[in-house]
C-alpha cells in the first residue's frame, strides 16, 4: 500500500501526524468521453483538470482509437 506520512501542527505547537494514501485513477475511453470526465469531475471540486496525465493511446487497454489518462491523488 503506498502511504506517507506528514507531520502537521496544532494550534498548540504539537506535531501531529497523519497518514496519507495516494489513490490513483484511471480513464480509458475516447478522447472525448475522457476529456469530458475530466472537467465533469474538475467541476464537482475533486480534481484540477491540470492534475490528469495527458492523455495517451491506450494500446492493450481499450479498443481502437482508446485514450488513457492518469490521476494519483493523497487521501488524507
């Protein structure tokens, strides 16, 4: 599991920490159908669309035509 820690502190000078994971998101379909999930999801406030990998030919992952995009994103 890939996770991180960070060291935050408090109103009170401690150092707290917190764990993150990173979670990564993938869409292959269309270049249209990706771009569009990608501003559909950058319009509900979950990612900027300049966070998403340019999107590349999906080769063995979709059909013919198929785009692939990328988001890791921290969880906290």
């Amino acid at each position: 599991m890939a996770e991180e820690f960070v060291r935050l502190e408090d109103n009170s000078s401690n150092q707290v920490q917190v764990r993150r994971e990173k979670i990564k998101h993938i869409l292959v379909d269309s270049p249209e159908l990706v771009r569009r999930t990608i501003y559909q999801l950058h319009t509900t406030g979950y990612a900027e669309v300049g966070s998403w990998s340019k999107p590349v030919i999906a080769s063995n992952l979709g059909e013919s035509g198929d785009v692939v995009s990328l988001l890791i994103r921290w969880q906290v």
